[in-house]
C-alpha cells in the first residue's frame, strides 16, 4: 500500500515572519491528530533554515514529521551560477524534498525535460527525494494531445536515473489549466491520467517500481474537492498552492487525507 503524501507549494509568498508563523498553525492544528499520510511544506528558499528547525523543534515535543522540501535547485553542486542553489546545500540545510520541473518554471523560466532530469538526478545524488511534475495545457488537452505530452515529459525527465532512482520519485501531476485557476480535474478524469502514468512506468520499468511510485493530484485542491480525488486508486496524495497558505485548509486536506 502506498502511503499518501500532501505537500503544500508556498511559491513566492510569505515574508520570513509569515512563514514562520504558518508553520507553526500548521503544527499546532496538527498537534493532536492521528496523521497517517507524508506530509511536506515548501517555503522558499530564504524561508527554508527557519522552517526546517521550527518543524523539527515541533517534532522533538512529540508533534508529526513533517518534511521540509525546496521549490526548485541546480544541477552542479556548486560554482559560479549566481542566484543559483545546489542540492547539497539543502540537504545540508534539513531538507528532505524538492520540487522539480513545476509548470511555473517550464513556462515562465524556460525549464526543459533535460534540465528536470538533470535537477532530479542531482536532488536524488544529494538524499534529496524529488516531486517531479507534468501536466498538458488547456490548448493540450483540447487537442487530444494529453497522453502525447505526458509522455514525453516522462520519458524526458526521467532520463539518466536508474528504476531504483525513479522509484524514489513521487510524480506530481498537474494540469496546468487547473493550477491557480480554480478548476479542478474531476476525479474521474484525473483518475484516467493518473492510471495512464503508472501503466507508463510499468511498461517503462517494473510492476513493482510502478506500484511503490506515488503519483499526487495538483490544480485546485481544496478541502471540499479533496475527498473525491484521494478516493481514486491511483491519486496518491496532492500537491497543494493556494490552499497551503492557510493554515486551516492545508491541515484539513491533510486530515481528510488521512481518514
Ligand atoms: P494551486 O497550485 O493549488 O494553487 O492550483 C498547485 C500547484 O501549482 O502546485
């Protein structure tokens, strides 16, 4: 059985005060709970030293785990790529995941399936567990074109790791036509996709690998759409923007999550 995982996307939000004081009502709305799912905040990176101890100062008083994760970060260890931040570094700093290849990146910085593959492999290199993502447009989609380019973006961005590495990865599919726009997929549409991408790492790799590899929904996940999407076999748990910037809707997703 597959553990769910939800992991909350902060973006480029939240001062360093409002960072620090989100996850701290993300810890105390969790305190008392039975949390039975992966559960994973990213702020960015001038947040990240801040919140990787309060989690594990929350932690140490008997609170969940809960893993911090970057947004983003370079291939090379280090050297001369100003502005740039390298796996080790937050590995270094108590990070346990990263996102790579968000749509955001692709569209707005140019981020190729190859620089994916190079970011997941030197995120995987570094003990850093990788949250690649895909997802088709709405012109994509319109264009019967979704499995085409879901498909390259695996192919793509998974080249150059071993199935050992890849079964490191959880897959974050997104549709770009549903992140921040309030569409959602509906379950049973994400659901296709969803069993699309595991039947692809299966023919890819092993039944095994594709079973272990945890697939999340991302685009629009709220607490009143969530029950419906993590109730689909393959929708392993959810990669959540808007709705982690509060601290009552991102701990209800978790706790919906976990029932
Ligand atoms: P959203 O963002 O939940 O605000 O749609 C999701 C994401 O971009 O990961």
């Amino acid at each position: 059985m597959r553990r769910k995982f939800v992991a909350g996307n902060w973006k480029m939000n939240c001062s360093l005060s409002e960072a620090q004081q989100l996850a701290q009502d993300i810890c105390t709305s969790l305190e008392k709970e039975e949390i039975s799912v992966d559960v994973a905040i990213c702020p960015t990176f001038l947040c990240l030293s801040s919140i990787c101890s309060l989690v594990k100062d929350f932690q140490k008083q008997g609170g969940s785990d809960i893993g911090v994760g970057a947004q983003n970060l370079h291939w090379e260890n280090k050297g001369a790529f100003t502005g740039e931040v390298s796996a080790p570094m937050l590995h270094d700093m108590g990070c346990s995941y990263a996102i790579i290849g968000h749509s955001e990146r692709r569209t707005l910085f140019g981020e190729t399936n190859e620089a994916v593959s190079k970011k997941a492999l030197a995120a995987l290199q570094s003990g850093l567990l990788p949250i690649v993502c895909i997802g088709e447009t709405l012109e994509e989609r319109e264009n019967e074109k979704t499995e085409e380019v879901l498909r390259l973006q695996l192919e793509g961005s998974l080249a150059g790791l071993s199935p050992a590495q890849v079964e490191a990865c959880t897959i974050a599919y997104e549709p770009v036509w549903a992140i921040g726009t309030g569409k959602t997929a509906s379950p049973e549409m994400a659901q296709t996709v969803h069993a699309f991408i595991r039947n692809y790492l299966t023919q890819k790799y092993t039944s095994a690998i594709a079973q272990s590899i945890r697939i999340q929904y991302g685009g629009s996940v709220k607490p009143d759409n969530i029950r419906e999407l993590i109730n689909q076999p393959d929708i392993d748990g959810a990669l959540v923007g808007g709705a982690s910037l509060k601290a009552d809707s991102f701990s209800e997703i978790i706790k919906l999550c976990s029932l």
